[in-house]
C-alpha cells in the first residue's frame, strides 16, 4: 500500500513509519518539526539523542534499501497538503501528527488555542484534501481514550447502545475529556464522524491509551534510527517517566492519590495496530472506532512496578504522592472494552517485569542527559 504518515518524526510515527516501510509498504513521511521546536521552547530534550529526519531516513536507506520520501511542512496550510496528496494518491493516511500534551494545552490560553487550532484545522484540512483528491484513501486517525474521561459505567469502543423512552439507538459514546489537548480530539472526532456520513470518507478512530517504553525492532538496528522519549513533567507521560526517575535517582511522582486508572499500551502494540488498522479499512462512509490499549493500571500501580524492578537492579527509588496539578478523579471505577484490535489479530505485548527491566537498562545509559529541574510538574490545572 502506498502510505502517508503524517507526525512520522514523532515518538510513535517514526517507529510506524519504518515498521510499515519493513513490512513492504511504500511510506512517505509528513512533519513540520514542531515537537523539536517545543523543546527548545520549554529548555527540554528527548531523553534519547535523536538525529535529523533527513539523517534517520538516509541510514533506513543504507540498511533497508528502502526509501522513506519526506515532506517538510504543515497539516494547517491546505496548499502543502493538497500538493503531497496530488504526489503521492495515498492508499492510507495515517494522522499522528498533532499537539499531543495535555499539561502544554492547560499552560495558557495561548497553548490552549494553538493545541486546538493546530489539531482541529489540520484534521479537517486532511478530511478535505480526501474528498478532494483521494476520495477512497482512509484516514486512519489517532484519537486517545482520554476522549471518553471516567464515566462511572464500562466504556464501550465509540458507539453505545441506548434505550430513551421505550426507542432505541446506536450513539456515539458520551465523551468527557479531561483537558484542552483532550477535548481537541473529541471536536476531531465529531468533525470525522460528519464527513464520514455526508462525502463517504472511510476513516478508522484509533482511541489510543497511554504508550510506553521507546525501541521497536526497527529503531534498535542502528543508533540514527532511535526513537526519541520524553520524561519533563509536559510531555513525558507516566509509565516512562516513572523509569525515568527511577534511573535518575528521582522520586516517583504519583499526581493525589494515584488510584487514576487509564488504558497502556507498548510502542510495539502502536506499529501493530496501525498496520491492522490498514489491512481492515473501513467502508465508504463508515467512522469505525477501535480502543487501542492492552492493558489497564492505576498510576500507584505502575510507580510500584518500576519501584520494584529498580530495587532489583540497584536502585532505590521512593514513591511520591505530589499535589495533584490536574483537575481529575483519583479514584474511579475504569473498565473499557479492547476486544476490536484482538479480535483482528493484535497479540498484545504485556508489561512484565522483564519488560520494565529491557527499559529501564536502555534508560539508564542516557541517564546523564536528564535536565533535573524539567521533572517536577510545573503546569497547573486551575
Ligand atoms: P509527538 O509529539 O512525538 O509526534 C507528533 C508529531 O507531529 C511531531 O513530530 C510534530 O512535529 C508533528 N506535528 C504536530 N503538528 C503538526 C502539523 N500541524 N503539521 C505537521 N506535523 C505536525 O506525539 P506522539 O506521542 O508521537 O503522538 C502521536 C499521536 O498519537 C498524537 O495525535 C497523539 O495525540 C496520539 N496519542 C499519543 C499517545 C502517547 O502516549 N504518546 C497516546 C495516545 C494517543
Ligand atoms: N501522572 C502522574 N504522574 C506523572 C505523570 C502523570 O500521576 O508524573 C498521571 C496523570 O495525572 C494522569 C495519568 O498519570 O492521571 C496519565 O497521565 P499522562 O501524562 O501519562 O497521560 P495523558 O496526559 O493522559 O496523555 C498521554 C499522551 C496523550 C494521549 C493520552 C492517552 O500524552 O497524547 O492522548 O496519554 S489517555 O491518557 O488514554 O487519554
């Protein structure tokens, strides 16, 4: 298939971009370079040194013999888009590429609209360069389980049944998102769901949980192929800055009590689900949704289970309860259906101990490069 991805210098479009290319598929890669603009920004860093996207594709080429084309540039003006479109007539467009944290989108009203503008108009530039150019191209689209909040009944995979006054139907399910960032995916979702129904655009919703650890296959053949990972407070997320800290001789920082319970998945699961998302299209006017997460913990869960793994390897790291800078339930009832991607053959890799120890050991040889003062969380809620 001849495949866009689009945020494919980021930390789970790289990883996609080459495992798709090693699958046989033909991957040209959109970014306009704003998530290494944002470290700059915010004096922070990848845990991880990352080279060039022009250095990364050229060792893939060197190894695979398979080229990677990229485009240099932004989902929001329609004029680059429409022309990478019209190049390429891709098959499947995969969309990773948005703002993506939750505390960034809270730091100001500035953030807060940049988030929102950057997401809603880029989505809907995507939806318009479909019907105009590749009307039967899908649009496989990143959304997150954070669009759904904690509702204090199970979670189903976007759409519930629901019986009113003796009629029935079948509605999208009630959404409470939990942040600027996170409601930018809910307005996505509803502005694909409405061109889904009146162009026809196939698309899929991958309702993606909180991903952890940073290597696939692909970015461990070589050095130049490295993934990137964060750990500040902005856009580090939990499991992986738990190690983090673990490594740097940090407390563990659990937000309140930790009982916040969320949807995880490996970045092994991430490549996969893509490819199985393209493999299982959806049909021409169908918005099929898909929760892509494997398994689900608690935040105190997770910092015990880098704490205990760490003191095997040496370390001695305590688990903090900070403030809570997010507006958020701490102790909640969470059970959300992921049967969808199982059922299309995802065969989920499990956070066992071993795994946390392989992550741990590849972040312990970076450890020198953690800016200590970006752990603590600076942005608040309120
Ligand atoms: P990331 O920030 O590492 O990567 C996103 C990439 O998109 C970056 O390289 C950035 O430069 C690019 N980008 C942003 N706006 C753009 C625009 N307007 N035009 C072109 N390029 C643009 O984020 P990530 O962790 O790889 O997340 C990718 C997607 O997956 C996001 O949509 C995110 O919401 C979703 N997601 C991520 C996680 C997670 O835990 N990382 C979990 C659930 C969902
Ligand atoms: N948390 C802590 N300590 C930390 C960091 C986070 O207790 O040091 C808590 C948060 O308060 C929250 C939970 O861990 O309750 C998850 O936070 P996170 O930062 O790991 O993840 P989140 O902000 O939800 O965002 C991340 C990605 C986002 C994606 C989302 C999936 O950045 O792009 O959409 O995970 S989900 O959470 O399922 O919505």
């Amino acid at each position: 298939m001849k495949i866009v991805v689009a945020g494919g210098d980021g930390f789970c479009g790289w990883p996609t971009a080459l495992y798709l290319s090693k699958q046989g598929h033909d991957i040209a890669v959109i970014d306009n370079m704003v998530r290494r603009e944002m470290d700059n920004e915010l004096h922070s860093n990848s845990l991880t040194p990352i080279a060039s996207l022009e250095d990364r594709v050229a060792k893939w080429k060197e190894m695979t013999g398979n080229d990677i084309r990229t485009y240099k540039g932004d989902l929001t003006h329609y004029d680059f888009l429409r022309e990478v479109l019209l190049t390429e007539k891709p098959d499947a467009f995969v969309h990773f590429a948005e703002q993506r944290s939750a505390p960034y989108s809270m730091i100001d009203r500035e953030h807060a609209v940049y988030t929102q503008t950057n997401n809603v108009t880029g989505t809907l530039n995507v939806l318009y360069g479909i019907k105009e150019i590749v009307p039967d191209c899908h649009l496989i689209k990143l959304g997150t389980m954070g669009e759904y909040g904690t509702p204090n009944i199970p979670i189903e995979e976007g759409y519930i049944e629901i019986e009113h006054k003796g009629r029935k139907d079948t509605l999208p399910y009630p959404k409470q998102p939990g942040s600027f960032y996170h409601l930018s995916k809910v307005h996505d979702s509803h502005n694909i769901t409405f061109a889904c129904k009146i162009w026809g655009i196939r698309a899929t919703d991958l309702n993606q949980g909180v991903v952890y650890g940073l290597d696939t296959d692909e970015t461990k053949m070589d050095p130049l192929l490295t993934n990137r990972l964060d750990y500040d407070a902005v856009f580090g997320t939990a499991f992986n800055r738990f190690i983090i800290q673990a490594a740097a001789g940090h407390d563990l920082t659990v937000y309140g009590k930790g009982g916040q319970t969320r949807g995880f998945l490996n970045i092994k699961d991430t490549v996969r689900c893509i490819e199985i998302a393209a493999e299982n299209p959806a049909d021409r006017g169908e918005f099929q949704v898909f929760n892509q997460f494997t398994e689900e913990f608690s935040v105190s869960e997770l910092a015990e289970k880098v704490q205990k793994v760490a003191q095997e390897e040496g370390l001695k790291p305590n688990v903090a309860h900070l403030d809570n800078p997010r507006v958020e339930e701490e102790e909640h009832f969470f059970e959300a259906a992921n049967t969808k991607l199982k059922d299309l053959g995802l065969e989920p890799h499990l956070l066992d101990d071993d795994v946390v120890r392989e992550i741990l050991r590849t972040v312990m040889q970076h450890e020198n490069r953690v800016i200590q003062k970006n752990i603590m969380p600076q942005v608040s809620w309120k």
